[in-house]
C-alpha cells in the first residue's frame, strides 16, 4: 500500500498554463473548465483507492479473527 499525495503533472501543467491567459478571456474559461474537470477525476480515483484499501483491511481483520 503506497500512499501518493503528490498533485498529478497534468494537473500542474493546465495550472501553469491557466496563469498565462487573462482572467475571463476566452482561453482562461476553457482551460477552466478542463482543469476543474481533472482535478474532480483525481478526487475520485483519490477516493476509490482509499474506499479499496479500507474494505481490504475489513477482510484481512476478518480472516484473522476467523482464526482465533
């Protein structure tokens, strides 16, 4: 089990380019949206993972009170 908490380099690359434009420019509300759109992505895989882990942990926490 690995735990990364490091932000994903697409996520810094939108962010880094969003800095480029003019606030309310055409390009600024596109690339808006599509970082909004990665960072939820991100959020969730974020969330499946940990939701992964927790249920693994249930079974092994399982299996060893079988054996006693």
């Amino acid at each position: 089990m690995e735990t990364i908490n490091s932000i994903p380099s697409d996520i810094l690359k939108l962010q880094k380019k969003l800095c480029e434009y003019e606030v309310d420019s055409r390009n600024y509300k596109k690339y808006k949206k599509i970082l909004t759109k990665h960072i939820k992505q991100h959020a969730m895989k974020r969330r499946v993972n940990s939701n992964i882990r927790t249920i693994e942990t249930i079974q092994e926490l399982e299996k060893s009170t079988d054996l006693f």
